[in-house]
C-alpha cells in the first residue's frame, strides 16, 4: 500500500522454463513489463504478434491488470537467434516505454538473422554479430507498428529507450562498429 505497511498482492507469470524481467511501467491501470524468457509456453494473448517462441532467449511483452489478477495482453518478440546481446560487464536485452496512448516501444539487442520486421524499416537486415533493434506495438499487443535493426558490422546494443511525449523516441546503447 501507500504507507509501506501492507503487500496488496503479488502474483507469477511466466512458463516452464527461465524468465528475466527488466523492466516494469505501471501507468494507466496497467502493469508493463518486459521479459527475457527460454520458455516455450509462456502464456500469450489469442491476438498476440507473435504466439510462438523462437529463438533460445525471446523477449516477452505483457500487460497485467493494475492489481495482477488478470493478464490483458502478452507476445513473444524474436528470431531464431538470441534476443540477448553483451554490453561489457554484464548482458542486456533491452529497455521498455510507453507513450500517452499506451502503445509500447521497445529497443534491444539481438543475432537473430529473422527478426519480424516492418516494410517501413531503417534496417531490414542483421549486418552484425549483434544489431540494436527497435519496435513500436500498439497498446494491445496485436500490430507491429514498425520494427527495425540497428547496426553496423560488429555489435551494437540498446540499453534504454524513451518516449519523449510528442512522437520522438530516443534510443541508448553501445556500439563497436
């Protein structure tokens, strides 16, 4: 609660397998987050972009209700790949925001050759070992908006991404190209 003096409830998501949050919104009656997840059945919307796990680590996308009990949306976002880069020092698989409707950017890292994405992309294609990568989903989880690599020939990573509240998005990250 407010005062610190009482849980309001916690809750599990995930499948049969390893998850890693990164991040957490709570905005709008919502709870965002994004996930790293090497499980198979991690539970998914029926409208989801992506219903099936692909690579050996997928990023996961999900909204829950602002008190946990109820999932509202949830997709797989990956290639065959990984969907995990390493920044010097420790991994990364990126960062989350939202902006005032609802719809979620992500940026991450990745070596998936078949990464979904859209036919208004930067970059098409993986040119590294590891390419930063960009998307926007609707508020709902169901339509890739647009998606987009990041890169040059060696390894780039995006560590943080922000909305800046009148259409810009800015990404942060490392590179070695």
């Amino acid at each position: 609660n407010k005062d610190g003096s009482a849980k309001l409830f916690s809750t599990y998501i995930g499948g049969d397998s390893a998850e890693y949050n990164r991040r957490m919104i709570v905005r709008n009656g919502e709870i965002t987050l994004l996930n790293l997840t090497n499980s198979k059945n991690f539970p998914c919307s029926e409208n989801a972009i992506q219903k099936q796990h692909k690579g050996e680590w997928d990023i996961n996308i999900c909204k829950l209700s602002d008190d946990g009990a109820q999932l509202i949306a949830s997709t797989y976002y990956g290639g065959s790949d990984n969907e995990l880069g390493m920044v010097p020092g420790f991994y990364n698989f990126g960062d989350i925001d939202l902006d005032n409707e609802g719809n979620v950017y992500v940026g991450g890292s990745t070596k998936s050759d078949d990464l979904p994405t859209t036919a208004n992309a930067l970059q098409s294609n993986l040119i590294g070992v590891y390419d930063a990568y960009i998307l926007k989903l609707n508020k709902d989880l169901s339509q890739l908006v647009y998606a987009s690599y990041l890169g040059g020939d060696k390894e780039e990573s995006c560590t943080a991404i922000k909305f800046d509240g009148s259409g810009g998005v800015y990404l942060y990250g490392s590179t070695s190209s």
